[in-house]
C-alpha cells in the first residue's frame, strides 16, 4: 500500500470528485446522510473503477486500498456536514468538479502507459475515468449528464489526458510534466464555466439547461 506521486493525485481526485458529487447531490434534491455520502462515494470511485475494469487491473484499486473509501466517505461527510451553507457552494461544486476532473483525467491516462496501453487508449482510459463517476451521479438524480450536455467537460479531459501521454512519449516525465497537464485541463474546464463557453451542437438545438 506503498504512496506514489499516481496515488496521491488519484485519492486527491477521489475527494474533490466526493465533495462535488454530494454538494450536487444537496442541490438537486433532498436526501438523507446515506443518500448523500452513497451519492459522493459514487462520483469519486466510479470513473476509477470503470478505468480499472477496462485495463482489467483487478480486483480495482477502490477493493484494494482502503483510502480510496475512507477518502470517499469523508468528503461525502464534509459536504453534508456544509450543505446549510449551500446556497454560497455553487462555485465551489464548479471548482471541485474541475478538480476532480483534471486529476482524474491525469491520472487515468497515466494508469493506461503504465501498463503498456497505447497512447490513444490512454487518452481514452483518462476520459473515461475523469467523466465516468459524474456521468453516474447525474444519471442517479435523473439529470442529462453534464459530460453529454454541458459546455466544455469532455474536451477539457481529453485535452488533459492528451498532454500527460504526449510529454510521456516526450520522455518528460515527472511531476512537471503530470501537474501540468492537470492544470490545463482544469483552466480549460474553469474558463468554459466563466464565459459558459460551449462545445459546438447541432444547428437549431435548444441552448442546454443549468444542471
């Protein structure tokens, strides 16, 4: 159960994508301490454990370290525990998301290589593990995933999980080269938040509703 540098930003995912889930879940509808913390632990581990079946690296780290759940857990508490301060959170739901987002997509992709994937899997596994577990809270309180409605969520991702297979195959690995495609993909994700800039959509379509 050895801490690597991949395992720090993956169980710093784990939280940002925790508190997201259960704030959005405060926000969206009422439910009780065990709907709330389910909902959070749900957002965080699902994308890392959909990775982890598609790179069959099993059992999934979520099974094997008992962080990623007491990590989980915990920000599904911190953010029930908050949720009488919900109607000043919405920015910060945004800025977790985009977190959670960015390490995710890092580290997913980084997952892929480090197990002999090729580049354009990895960047697909990164995607995957970054959108995966707020695709499944959004379906659970009966919302359009963002990932398929909202402004720039999927690009940001994709952008991000690019980057840190790019400088691999660079060989500028390290922690630069990781943070820096982290930080990308979350500038992108904030900026499209901000100036709610969008992902182009099929002429005529309805402009997307707010989550």
């Amino acid at each position: 159960m050895a801490t690597t540098a991949l395992v720090v930003l993956d169980l710093g995912g784990t939280f940002a994508f925790a508190l997201n889930g259960a704030l959005t879940a405060l926000r969206a509808t009422r439910l009780d301490i065990v709907g709330v913390v389910t909902l959070g632990m749900i957002t965080a581990l699902g994308g890392g454990t959909i990775r982890d079946l598609f790179l069959d690296s099993l059992p999934p780290a979520t099974f094997l370290d008992w962080r990623y759940l007491a990590v989980a857990a915990g920000g599904g508490l911190i953010a029930f525990a908050s949720g009488h301060h919900l109607e000043r959170i919405n920015g910060t739901i945004n800025v977790l998301d985009a977190a959670g987002l960015s390490l995710f997509a890092v580290t997913g992709a980084l997952k892929a290589t480090g197990l002999g994937f090729g580049p354009a899997q990895a960047v697909i596994v990164g995607a995957i593990t970054a959108v995966g577990g707020g695709t499944i809270r959004d379906v659970l309180i009966r919302r359009v995933p963002s990932v398929l409605s909202s402004g720039l969520y999927a690009v940001p991702a994709l952008v991000g999980a690019t980057a840190v297979v790019v400088a691999e195959l660079l060989g500028a690995r390290g922690s630069v080269a990781t943070v820096g495609a982290a930080v990308l993909c979350f500038v992108i994700r904030m900026v499209g938040v901000h100036f709610d800039v969008n992902a182009p959509v099929p002429p005529g379509s309805p402009p997307p509703e707010d989550g």
